[in-house]
C-alpha cells in the first residue's frame, strides 16, 4: 500500500502513515461480535504459548481484558494491545450519588519511568478529590473541583522518585482526562491526548440515530502546528506530529488543565478513552456501529470488550482502555 499524501510504502494492515502519520483507510472494516468462537475475538487460531494470533489475548486467562462495570449504567475495559509487554493504562469508575459519577482514564507516557504507577496515581488521585468535594451548584465551581483534582495528581505524580540508574528515561508522566456527571450536565478536563466523546441520540423511535462529539482536543504537535497556522498535510508530514506537549508529571511546568461543560439529554453515551483506540477510529461516527448502539441486548461491559476487540483487530500497536457511561433519565429517578 502507498500513502497517498507523503508517497511512503505501508503495510496492509497499519491504519497510519509511519513516514507522515496520515490516517490510510478512510473507513475501518467494523467486525461483528463474535457468537461463538475459540477466542472472543473470533480467532481460532493461537501461537505454541496460548496467544491468540488476531487479537493478541491469551487463553490462559493472564491476559484477559480487564473488565470493571459500576451497576447498569457505567462500565470499562482495558487491555495491554498486541505489541507491548506491560499495560500502562489506567481507568476509574466511581458512583458518588444516585445522580453523581465520575470516570477517569489515563494513559502512561511509555518513554517515561513508572509510566504505570503514573497512570494509576492519576486516576486515583483525581477521583478521590472529586469524591471528597461536597456537592456544588455553580458549575464554575465544579470547573475548579476538576482542575484541581487533576493538579492534585500532578502533584502526586511528581513526588514520585526517579532513580539515577533510569536516566534514560523521562520522568514520570501520563495523560489524563476524567468526565463527572453532576444531574443533567457534564463536566470534563484533560491533560494530553486521551479523549472525551459523547454520543446523543438523535432521534428516540427504533432504530435510534445517534450523533458523535468529540469534546476534548489533544495537547498534540499536530493540534499546536495547525494553531500556528501551518496546514494539517504539512503538519502531519512533521515526524512529531503524533508527541504530546503536555502530561501530567511534568517537572519543568505546570500543565495546563482543560475544562469543558455540555448538558446532557435522555439518551446520551459518555465514551473516554486512550490513544490506543481512537487512533483507529478516524471517523468517530463509526462509535456508533462499534458500540452497537442499536442492540439493546448488550451490556456495557460487552460494548467496552467490543471497542477493546476492534482495536486489537486493527493492529493493537496501543495499550488499549475505554470507559462508557450510558446515561438515561433514569439516572436523576
């Protein structure tokens, strides 16, 4: 295959440019979940140590996806990916109230010492603040509870210790972005390239429709270049284009924290995840088949494992980690 932008060879299966970064399938191919097979991939295939030869997962259990659901209505996955040794991402789900949750996920940076112990620290750290905060109305005040969770794990990351004997690597450092439901609103914040969508339903008569936001912009080269006002075909031709600019960890500064707010409506899916997905996903859009939005019959656990699947079917080259939340008017009952 030829990248059509920088004119570079690419293997069949790679979704990206490795020479440019551009995206070289317009459309991802969307597998359905498997019914029965060996594997829950639909693999029938494994190496001699047990590895399924598609998706990567072992059958001995030890590499199983990570599975955590919070009653009905909020659930997560999370899995190491084809190619990498250790997952280095962390997810968190918290119910605070009847009509209160906060997700949290963050996605160590590889080239950083304790890139997992980074990761968890900030998921922890940022949910206990936000579940140790009482109750606000103002939703200006909820902005500064969520900015100050996610600084409160900067700080904590930052107090970790950094031994001599690893000076090749950087400091401890991850992403971050944490999404909390406060009634009929949303309210979000972020630090790096793990991501934020949110899915509404466009219209309630069956099959619904739904429409996908992405609500969070990446601290990434790529997003910085194209605010300089370098064009998007010359920026991605940058080898930098996919590094991040910002992490929580940083020694040198404080990173700048990104807070938003949407209202929420009937019918509304609250989707964060890493890089390890969504470089897959060019057009968000495609969330809703993925998901399979209109099969009532899932659980979220099994919509989670569906996203985790089809990543590691594109390729896995990503610790891959989603959290969904499924909100509905029977959340504020």
């Amino acid at each position: 295959m030829e990248c059509t932008q920088c004119g570079a060879q690419a293997e069949a299966s790679h979704a990206f440019c490795e020479a440019c970064g551009i995206p070289l399938k317009a459309s991802l191919p969307i597998a359905p979940l498997p019914e029965a097979s060996a594997c829950v991939c639909g693999c029938v295939q494994f190496d001699e140590q047990g590895f399924c030869e598609d998706c990567g997962r072992s059958q001995t259990g030890l590499e199983a996806i990570t599975v955590t659901e919070v009653a009905a209505n909020m659930a997560s996955a999370s899995h190491r990916g084809r190619h990498h040794a250790e997952n280095q991402d962390a997810v968190g789900l918290v119910q605070v109230a009847i009509d209160r949750y906060a997700l949290a996920v963050a996605d160590g940076v590889s080239t950083s010492y304790c890139a997992r112990q980074a990761a968890d620290l900030a998921v922890h750290t940022a949910l206990d603040a936000l579940q140790t905060h009482t109750v606000s109305v103002s939703p200006a005040s909820i902005a500064d509870r969520l900015r100050s969770a996610i600084l409160a794990a900067h700080a904590a990351i930052v107090q970790l210790d950094m031994p001599a004997s690893d000076a090749d690597l950087d400091e401890p450092q991850t992403t971050c972005v944490v999404a909390q439901v406060e009634g009929t609103e949303l309210h979000f914040g972020w630090v790096g390239d793990s991501r934020l969508y949110l899915l509404r339903a466009c219209t309630a008569s069956p099959p619904p429709s739904y429409a996908v936001q992405l609500l969070t912009e990446d601290d990434s080269w790529l997003n910085a270049q194209m605010r300089a006002g370098i064009s998007v075909n010359d920026a991605l031709k940058d080898r930098n284009a996919h590094c991040i600019t910002q992490s929580l960890g940083m020694r040198d500064d404080l990173p700048c924290v990104h807070i938003g707010q949407v209202d929420l409506a009937p019918e509304c899916w609250v989707l964060l995840c890493t890089d390890g997905l969504w470089n897959y996903v060019p057009d968000a859009q495609d969330f809703v088949t993925l998901l399979a939005l209109t099969q009532a019959d899932l659980t979220l656990s099994e919509r989670c494992m569906r996203l985790v699947d089809f990543a590691n079917q594109q390729g896995g080259h990503d610790n891959i980690s989603v959290a969904l939340l499924h909100y509905t008017s029977s959340i504020l009952q």
